[in-house]
C-alpha cells in the first residue's frame, strides 16, 4: 500500500488558534488551511479531533465542535477527505453519529473519513455532563455504538439490543455515498477490543507509539484479522505525528521559541512531544515508522493557522522520500 499524508487543521483544541481574537477570524484561519491543503496534491486528507477543552492546559479559548465543522469544511474544500481522529463514542448517541456521518458523507460527495473511538479526556467528559465511566464499560459500550453505526449504514431496518444502547428499526436515509458505508477509521491500540473491531469493521485503524509498540500492534491486528477472515493488506495503518519542522542551519532554541512558550514547555518537554527537526531528520524518524508497517501518516504541524510554509516544505521536502 503506497504510503498516503493527512494534516490536522488548527482548530482550538491544540492552543492553536490562541493568538486569534475574533471567534470568525479563528474559523477563517482554520479553513485556509483547509484549502491550502487541498491544494496539495501530496495530501490525501485533513483531520479534526473531537474535543471541547483545550490541551496541554485548560482554557476558556475557542474548539471548533468536530461534526460542525467537519460538515463545513467539506463544503470549503473540494478535493480532500475529511475526517476525526476521532469521534468520541460517548459524546453522541451512536444512531445519531451514524446518521450525522451519513448525511456529511453525501454533502461531501463521499469525502468523509469517519474517525471513531471510546474517548479518554476525563475533565470535558465530567464538565459536559456524561460522567466518565469505568476503562471497562467505556471500551464496551464502544463496541456497540461501532455495531450499531454498521447496522445504520447497512440495514432498512436496523434492531439492536445491547447493555448500553438500543436500536428498533430507526431510519437512516441516505445512508451515504461510499458503499458498503463510510469509510470508518478506528481510533486506539486496545488489543482485545479496539483492534478486534478494525478486523471486524474498518477500513483504517490508527494507533501510536515507537515504531517497536506499532509493529506489535500490527502483529496482533493481523492475528485478528486471521480469526474473521478478513485480508490484512486492505486495512490503512495510521498514526498521528506532531512535527516541528526546522530549516537547515536555524538555531534550535530561536526557531521553537514561539511553540514552547504557547505550551509552557522546555526543549525537552517539546522534543518528548514532537518531532523537532529539518526535513531530512523527520523522514529518518517516519521512515522508522513506515518501516514497522506504518502507511498513512496524519501530521500536526504547531502554529499552522499563521504560516503554511510547513505544509509546503513537508509535501516537498519529506513526503517524496517516504
């Protein structure tokens, strides 16, 4: 499989639009990434996370809802997917997240990439009023919502009866453009229950990691797709990089001045982070990855909303070399 490029586009969550004041300006900024990307050929895809509080510290700062704007984005945007990494399960009743990526998967005219998973930020989990259940009962009531969200692509007439959602026949017209149904990414490294379910289910998964913790993890994904059947070489392995691009010769200090200081961090509290390098050093550290069984890469670039230059020097100057 030909290795394939995605980016996050600023949105908030990551403190990226911080240095923006006006809430329209913070959207307009985010979507000339959009369209910058998507005038890139070497990019597949842009990407959203499902989040409402912001990281690595919490502030009353603007985060774009992901759905919203995954369905605005696609309408500002012509060529690229659009997808989550990823839709928290537990914030949406599966049914309506299933008819939600429906109807964005026909208003982007079979664009979307759903990105699914079973959430993890405790402290907006508690705020918005879902409480936080057990690791246990969260991981459980993912695999339903992910059998549910099938059944609603697939089915005219849908039942489901789980321990923690139900479905009875529930009409979800259309049900998309893609077939058999939107292409569903599968957020998570859980061996038992995540990874089974990207067997079952999904066209990509996405995990993290050193590239020794990727290639377990694709080990034990192609036991599993072994045990339903399922052709290994058709499911995209991804994972998400946070790059600090450096031109060659820039003091090291000087150049990541203004990403340590959004995020409080030390170099050393960045470079445990990010990748911070030139562009020769990034394709040594993905290539490492890709070698592990890595074949689409979503990148993060910090401080994107206010110079795309990053986005050209990564398609020019690492892509090719991958």
């Amino acid at each position: 499989m030909a290795i394939q490029f995605g980016t996050f586009v600023p949105q908030g969550w990551r403190l990226d639009l911080i240095e923006i004041a006006d809430p329209i300006e913070k959207y307009e900024a985010m979507t000339r990434v959009a369209q910058a990307v998507d005038k890139l050929e070497r990019y597949d895809s842009i990407w959203v996370y499902d989040h409402f509080h912001t990281v690595p510290r919490i502030e009353q700062e603007a985060v774009f809802e992901a759905w919203t704007i995954t369905a605005a984005l696609a309408r500002d945007t012509q060529r690229v997917k659009v997808g989550q990494m990823v839709t928290c399960i537990g914030y949406r009743n599966p049914a309506l997240a299933a008819k939600i990526a429906s109807t964005v998967d026909v208003l982007s005219h079979g664009r979307l990439y759903c990105g699914i998973g079973a959430g993890w930020y405790e402290h907006e989990w508690r705020a918005y009023g879902f409480g936080f259940p057990e690791t246990r009962d969260r991981m459980r009531a993912f695999r339903e919502a992910t059998q549910i969200m099938v059944k609603m692509w697939t089915e005219e007439t849908p039942t489901f009866e789980g321990n923690y959602f139900h479905i009875r026949g529930p009409i979800n017209e259309p049900r998309g453009i893609q077939k058999p149904y939107p292409s569903l990414w599968i957020g998570g490294g859980g061996e038992q229950v995540t990874l089974k379910l990207v067997a079952q289910y999904g066209n990509a998964a996405n995990f993290g990691g050193s590239p020794e913790t990727f290639r377990q993890k694709c080990a034990i994904l192609r036991e599993h797709c072994v045990q339903v059947g399922r052709s290994y070489d058709t499911i995209i392995k991804s994972t998400n990089v946070n790059i600090l691009l450096l031109k060659p010769g820039a003091n090291r200090e000087e150049a990541t001045r203004a990403v340590r200081a959004t995020y409080g961090w030390s170099m050393d509290d960045l470079e445990r982070n990010m990748i911070v390098g030139e562009p020769a050093y990034v394709v040594e550290r993905l290539a490492a990855l890709r070698d592990a069984g890595a074949d689409y890469f979503i990148t993060y670039f910090p401080r994107i909303a206010y110079d795309h230059e990053p986005l050209y020097i990564f398609a020019e100057q690492v892509a090719p070399h991958l």
